[in-house]
C-alpha cells in the first residue's frame, strides 16, 4: 500500500515538473499532451475567466508562446513544496511555483512567484491535469542584469 | 532504521506538508507536524528555543498576530534539496529553503522579499505518524524588490473560454 502510494506521488510529482520543462522549451501541443480530454485550466493571473477542453487549452498555450513565451529569454518555471494527497485514481496537488526570465525588451531579469492548485485523474495508468490554476503573487524586476557571467580563468591542460 | 524509496517519498511529503502549514495552516496545523516534545529553533530571530507543543503552538499564534495578512502575504517557504539519512532512531534531514512574499513597512510601501536558507529537521515516526523532534531554521540573506503584476496575455476569447461568474 504504502509503496503504491509513493509511486503515485513520485508520478504526480514528474507530471508537475514536466509540464514546467514543457511550458519553457516544448510546442503548445507538449503541453496540453498533460491534460485530460475534458480538462479546464485557470489562469487566474490573466483574468476572471477558464478554458475548457483540450483544443482550447492547446489555443492558449500557443498564444502563450506567441505572446509571452516568444518576447523573453532563458524561461524557467520551477515548482516545490508539492502537497500531494492520492485517493485512487484522483489526486490533489498544491505546489509553491517561482519563475525566471529576461525581458527581450529592457534586458531585465524578472522573478515571478506563484502558486499551482490541481486536480489530478489516472487513465490508462497515466497521471493527467483534470484542473489546473495558476495563481501568480507578484513579479519582481533586477535591473542588475547580466546574461553572460564572467569567465573564471580556469585554464585546464591543452589536450594533444 | 532503514530508508526505503518509498518512505523517502513519504517523508519529504510530510516535510512539505509541514512547510505549507507553517504559512498559510492555523497554528494548530502548524503544530500538529511536531512531536509534544519537539523542539522549534527559528536560529535567524536570534531567541530562545521553543520546546513542547504548547510553545510552539503559541509560537505560531504569535507569528500569526504579529505580522497579519495586512502587514506581510503571499509567504512561500519553497523547500527543495533534500538530503535525508538515518540518525539513530530517527531521521536527519537537511533541505534549502527559498523564501519569498510581500510586507508593508511602517511608510506604507510594499516591498518583495526574497530569502535563502535552510532546515535541519529531525523527523520521527510515532504512532504511525512522522513528526518533527526538532527544526532549526537558518536564514542566509533577504533581498528586497518592488512588485509589480504581469501584462495581461489578451488571450482572445473563443469557443472554449468562459468568464468565471462574479
């Protein structure tokens, strides 16, 4: 019992950050691969509204490359603290989100902070996204930003 | 004691679980994580070791007036970096923290803040249940900011969207 728990927890826990490597270098098609068919996704931090199934959530996804996606650099949504509790084939998930990118346009890093709430469904053995809401607290800009570190000077044995 | 995967996967579950307490959970949620001896030992607020779950739990009432949701919000305790192993009868485990929210000062500004540090948790299973012997909270450094909200997306609507009734 306990040991399928685990797995359940470790494959939701995959699901998660899957969908972060997905959102960040994958196609619109990647990420709504993660959800089920009759899923809705919750942006809350876009407005008062949801989307409903997979074509649309598709559609959003690829506004979201075109809009967002495509005008910033070195994206990286990572997720922890992942509150997890299986029953069955249905799961919740509460996790802490916190993101980085920067902005093409003024070359400043921005860190953003957030929250994901899911409802989760097993079907044919996989772990999809029956619910998925996106909460964001806040963004924080640094304009100290550099893309390029320093080199260290490290100077290894030339190989001959 | 023996680590399994599978009891691993489970601790860090509960170690989550008592980080999300610890900041949005009542205080008797936050408390109920430790053990009635367990010992709470915040290192960065510079004071006394907390002891027994009384304390603790008065601890985390304390917190909770002192910084209402008006004065601080949206805190994270993000824990990641696990490094867990057997210590005696118990379990030590060392895990990062990444901190983050927002505070009014006393002029009225809001400022983000952002703080590394670290845990250092002795769990124990009692009764069928883990619980924290002890926890020490380290704080490496705060970074404040100025926040601000993203642009909206303007994700047009379609067949599939729906504005959320008010």
């Amino acid at each position: 019992m306990e040991n399928s728990i685990a797995q359940d927890v470790c494959d939701i826990e995959n699901l998660i950050t899957e969908y972060c490597h997905r959102l960040d270098r994958g196609s619109a098609g990647d990420v709504v691969d993660l959800f089920t068919d009759d899923a809705t996704l919750v942006p809350e931090f876009d407005g008062e509204y949801e989307v409903h199934g997979r074509a649309e959530i598709k559609r959003f996804f690829q506004h979201y490359h075109d809009h967002f996606r495509a005008n910033v650099r070195h994206l990286q949504h990572m997720t922890n603290t992942s509150k997890i509790q299986v029953s069955g084939d249905i799961a919740s998930a509460h996790s802490y989100l916190l993101a980085t990118f920067v902005s093409a346009e003024t070359g400043s890093g921005v860190t953003v902070t957030g929250t994901y709430i899911d409802a989760l469904k097993k079907e044919r053995r996989q772990w999809k996204f029956f619910r998925r809401t996106i909460q964001v607290h806040f963004a924080s800009t640094h304009s100290d930003t550099i893309e390029q570190l320093e080199p260290m000077g490290f100077e290894g044995e030339s190989s001959s | 004691m023996e680590l399994n995967s599978a009891v691993i996967t489970l601790l860090k579950q509960r170690i989550c679980q008592s980080w999300s307490d610890h900041d949005t959970g009542t205080p008797e949620e936050a408390t109920a994580h430790y053990a009635a001896e367990g010992r709470l030992n915040p290192i960065f607020d510079n004071s006394e070791v907390v002891v027994g779950r009384d304390q603790i739990y008065s601890w985390f009432q304390f917190q909770r007036n002192k910084f209402s949701a008006l004065e601080r919000w949206d805190f994270q305790h993000r824990v990641m970096s696990f490094h867990i192993q057997p210590h005696e009868q118990m379990v030590l485990c060392h895990s990062h923290l990444f901190t983050s929210g927002q505070k009014r000062e006393e002029s009225g500004r809001v400022r983000t803040f952002m703080v590394p540090g670290n845990s250092r948790d002795l769990w124990m299973e009692l009764n069928g249940a883990w619980k924290i012997v002890s926890r020490e909270i380290q704080v490496a450094f705060a970074a404040y900011g100025d926040p601000s909200k993203p642009t909206p997306l303007g994700f047009p609507t379609g067949g599939g969207r729906f504005e959320k009734e008010s």
